[in-house]
C-alpha cells in the first residue's frame, strides 16, 4: 500500500469515527434520541404512562426543551398542539408537555405514542403506521 493510499485509508477511518451517521438514512436519529434523552434529563418514573410511555423531566420550557432534543437528534417532524410539542421519529414519538416551571418529556415507542396522542396528532397526517416510512421525495412508499 503505498504512502497516499494509507494517509486515506486513516484519513477515512478518523472520519468514520467522528462523523458517525453522516449522510446516512438509517434510524439514526432515533437511536440518537432515546440516548439524548436518558442522558440529558432526568428520569421520572413517578410521571410513567401506561403502556412503557417512560416519562422525564427537564429544567427548561417545553419548546426550549424541544428545541435541545431536535438539535442533538433530527425528527422527521415537529407539530405543537396546545401546550405540548410533539417529535415524530421513524420509530418514536416524544411529546414534550409543561411540567411546573420546566417540562415533562413522554418517551413511546411509535405505534404506542400514536395510540396515546391520536386526538392531538391526527391532524398533522402522521399515519398510524410508521413501519414502511421512507422518506419524503417521488417514489415514496415504492
């Protein structure tokens, strides 16, 4: 191998290690979002909901919280319906609501966040079903 071909070969390694994810359509974003909510905010068993809805806690307004988690982790949505914002993920949904002078944030698993919220999210067309989920363009669903 010569010299050039190993500067690049270590020159791609590095990247592939710091820009995990980069230019890629996996579910990366959701398994981003899961790890920055367990590790950023606080968890609170007490606000669980039924159906594994696992609930924590933030510091900060529902949309300054919304605002945190959309940077860290891309959703392919974000709606507000009264006073709750919602982040539709191909495999969760989060819906940050007011929680005392901070926010709750209520973690699902897709299908049971469209269950749960329904009467919020309806509206916004997000199909029950997010499984067959490509992506917006021509061909969509193909």
């Amino acid at each position: 191998m010569s010299r050039k071909s190993w500067v690049v070969a270590v020159l791609c390694a590095v990247l592939a290690v710091v820009l995990p994810g980069c230019g890629s359509d996996d579910d990366d974003d959701d398994n981003g979002v899961r790890a920055y909510i367990t590790s950023h905010y606080a968890r609170a068993p007490k606000l669980d909901e039924a159906n594994n809805g696992l609930a924590y806690t933030a510091g900060k307004s529902p949309t300054a919280t919304a605002d945190e988690i959309t940077k860290a982790a891309r959703p392919l949505d974000r709606r507000t319906a009264g006073a709750t914002t919602y982040l539709q993920y191909r495999n969760d949904i989060v819906a940050i609501s007011p929680n005392g002078s901070g926010a709750k944030i209520l973690l699902d698993d897709y299908r049971t966040g469209h269950r749960r919220h329904h009467s919020a999210i309806a509206v916004f067309g997000w199909p029950s079903d997010n499984t067959g989920f490509r992506g917006g363009g021509s061909g969509d669903g193909k």
